[in-house]
C-alpha cells in the first residue's frame, strides 16, 4: 500500500496542542502478582444472580439497533436508588468519562478549575486536557481541608468548577459536611463531589442537591457494586446541568450491555451493602494491625487506607512488597505524599499476605 501514496512526510511534523505537550499521560501499573491491592477494586466478584440476569436480557439485544440513546431505564433506575427525578441523573463510561463531559461543559480554554491536593490526580489531569488552567490549593499536613485557604482559593481564582473527593482518594478523609456546605456557599461556579467511595461514609453529599444548587454529585460502579470492568459511572445534580452534559457528550454513548448491566446491579443493593460492611470490618481490621508497626497510618473512611513508614523509604517498601508478590499503590513520588504507601481492603486472605508481608518488611 505505502508505495501508492504521495512521497512521506512522516508523522515527525504532527505537533499536539501546546497546552498538551508537557502533559504526562495518567498511569497505574497492571502487574501480574497473586495479591492485587493498588487499585481499589472490591475484592468480590458480582452476585452469580445478576449475571445470571445479565445474561438473560443479553439474549434479547437488538443488537443491529443503537443503543436507548437518553438510557432512560438505567437513569430511573439510578433515580429511584437516591430518591431524585431521572433528569437529574447523568450516566457515562466510568465516572472518569461523566468527569470528562463536566469540564468539557463547564472547563476549557480560558477556564479555571480548583482542586485540593493531594486528592485524585484525574481532577486536574482531565481539567488540564480539557485546556482549562488548575489552581491546586493545599491541604492542611493531616490531609484535611483547610478551610479558609479553600476560601482564599475560590475567592482569588474564580473556578468554573471546584472539586472535592469525599472519602478522597488516596488520603481515605471524608470532607465533612459543614466544610461541603461552606464550599458551595463560596463556589462562583459548579462544586463538584466525587463520591466514588460514598457509599464507605457516614453521610453523602447527595442529601444537598437540588435544581438551584450548583453541585453535583459524582458516584462509579467500579468499586462498591464490584463492576469495574463494566465502565459504568453517573453523576446526580440540577436538572440543568444534566441537560447541557447531554448536548456535550457523544450520541449512543453508553452501549446497551452497559445499560442493562447498570439496571440490573441495583436491584442486589443488599448484598451490595453487606461487602461494602464486611470491607469496613477488614479495614479496621487491617489499620489496628498497621497502627502496631513504625507507620504513620492515615483515618480512612474507604475501602483503602494510606499510610507512611516511619523509618524505611516508602518506595523501596513498595518494592520489597512486590518482591513477596503483592502489589500496593507507590504514592511515595507524588507531590505533597512523600513516602506514602496505599493499600485497598481485599478479601481476608489478601489482607492477611499483604499483613505478613508489610511484617517481615518492617521487621528490624
Ligand atoms: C476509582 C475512582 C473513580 C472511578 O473511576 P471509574 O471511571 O468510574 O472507574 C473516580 N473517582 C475516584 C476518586 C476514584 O478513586
């Protein structure tokens, strides 16, 4: 074929955009190692019940026909799950993507968005690919939010949108409601909140929205309801903000697997809530073991928790830990986490390897 074309200019010529150029692209290692605890995944598979559902409506796709376009039943399925109008409920490709179709609406060139870090580093990543500038404010040195530099932040940059992550990762704080409540007070523009792992804390922002609240509330099918491999994530917010994000993203976004899938899992919220106690009972579990070794061991509110060793480099912990098969998030070289390790709750057996392990590690 290449014999047939015009003589070759190369590809050496093709420049990205300026404001892209000095981007790093957003990684986390896939390692093949027996004990997988760096991604925050639920330790379990899905009920054997809803695949067995899955499967059943799967047999009746119209598979030559597009997808439901608006995936309407999915939306009033999420609807009827926080007790909110279907209009108030938009879904995507994984939250990540419902994150991307927010600043591709309300970020972009000549945009600001405020994050406060350190907090999950795709609230800035996917801000910066949307040309939108970051003001990153600082959190106190215990990972909490410092409120009055929140202020001083909104108040100076005038964000479009404002982020928050509550419990965030990968510190594993839940933003308390009060500061929640101040924020959105002061946001000149959308306050954002992603509750990925809401469903670990003790109260969610979801109780606030309302169609003249400028907050949305972000949630993900990838941890709790054990379907990351599904890609399935949805925000909750003013009806007005649900229908500009639908002008925004892509015509038959969500394929029809997907939709069904979605449906589907909300009907086994019961069995959902019980793993999501049985991980808060092997988080405590797990932090009163750290709490005994040299680690500086962060509150979580999640299915993780962060932590620091005291006396070894944290980064060579990660290693020795992956020697021994078991593979934990390295944060050690993010700004502001020096040193800092992030373990997710697996299931008892893998918190169990990652234990004796970190115990040999740490041993003197
Ligand atoms: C894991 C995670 C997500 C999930 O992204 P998906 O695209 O839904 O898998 C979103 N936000 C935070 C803070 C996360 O930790």
């Amino acid at each position: 074929m290449a014999d047939r074309l015009l003589p070759a200019r190369g590809v050496a010529h093709l420049t990205v955009r300026d404001d892209l150029r000095a981007l790093e692209g957003y990684h986390s290692p896939q390692v093949d190692v027996s004990v997988r605890l760096n991604t925050n995944e639920a330790p379990e598979a899905p009920p054997a019940a809803w695949r067995d559902a899955l499967a059943a409506e799967l047999s009746r796709v119209d598979w030559h026909r597009y997808p439901d376009r608006h995936a309407a039943a999915l939306r009033e399925a999420i609807a009827a799950e926080h007790g909110v109008d279907p209009a108030q409920v938009f879904a995507g490709n994984g939250s990540n993507e419902v994150l991307q179709v927010l600043l591709l609406a309300y970020g972009g060139h000549g945009r600001t968005v405020a994050t406060f870090e350190p907090t999950y580093q795709l609230h800035a990543h996917i801000a910066r690919l949307s040309g939108a500038a970051v003001v990153e404010g600082e959190r106190a040195p215990d990972f909490t939010l410092d409120l009055d530099d929140a202020r001083r932040v909104v108040t100076s940059a005038q964000p479009a949108v404002t982020f928050l992550c509550s419990p965030n990762n990968p510190t594993g704080l839940v933003e308390p409601r009060e500061y929640v409540l101040a924020l959105l007070a002061e946001v000149p523009g959308l306050l954002v909140v992603d509750e990925a792992y809401g469903q670990f804390a003790d109260w969610s922002a979801l109780s606030l929205v309302d169609d003249d609240q400028p907050l949305v509330v972000v949630r993900t099918f990838s941890k709790t309801w054990s379907m990351a491999a599904a890609r399935l994530g949805y925000l909750v917010g003013p009806r007005s903000v649900v229908a500009e994000l639908d002008k925004v993203t892509l015509p038959y976004h969500l394929d029809a697997v997907k939709q069904i899938a979605g449906r589907l899992a909300l009907r086994f919220r019961d069995q959902m809530d019980e793993r999501v106690a049985h991980v808060v009972a092997e988080r405590g579990r797990v932090a009163a073991r750290l709490h005994e070794l040299d680690l500086d061991v962060f509150p979580s509110g999640a299915n993780f928790i962060l932590f620091r060793p005291r006396s070894l480099d944290g980064r060579a912990v990660w290693q020795a830990l992956l020697d021994r098969d078991v593979l934990v998030r390295d944060c050690s070289g993010w700004p502001r986490l020096s040193g800092c390790l992030r373990v997710t709750i697996g299931t008892p057996a893998e918190n169990d390897a990652f234990l004796s392990a970190l115990t040999e590690v740490m041993a003197p």
